[in-house]
C-alpha cells in the first residue's frame, strides 16, 4: 500500500495493489474506496463500475476539489 500525501505532508489517500487481482485501488483518507484501475482492459473506473477513462488515472481522484 502507497500514501498518497499533498506537498504540505498532508495524507491524501492510499493505492492499494493488492486488494484485488490485476487492479489498483484507490482509497481516500477516510479508507473510503474512490477509484478503481483496471491493469487488463487498462480502465479507470468508479466504484460503481462507470469507467471515467483509459490509462491509470486514479490519483486523480485522490485530490480534493478546489
């Protein structure tokens, strides 16, 4: 498991590779799920399963809103 923290040190979330099989996932501060990647078909996709786009993007859902 990765942390993921902001510039000020601040904990932004984990990747998590070993939670699934040929996946990463993405988990916010809270251990809430935000974001899951999927190695084969090369997929980013929601919780629930509404795939957000191609390639590993998932740490992009690790940063909060501005």
């Amino acid at each position: 498991m990765q942390e993921i923290r902001d510039r000020n040190g601040h904990l932004l979330g984990h990747l998590d590779d070993k939670a699934l099989s040929n996946a990463i996932v993405a988990r916010n501060r809270l251990g809430h799920i935000v974001a899951v990647y999927d190695i084969p078909s090369n997929t980013t996709r929601l919780p629930n399963g509404h795939m957000v786009g191609y390639g590993n993007t998932i740490a992009a859902f690790l940063v909060p809103d501005r």
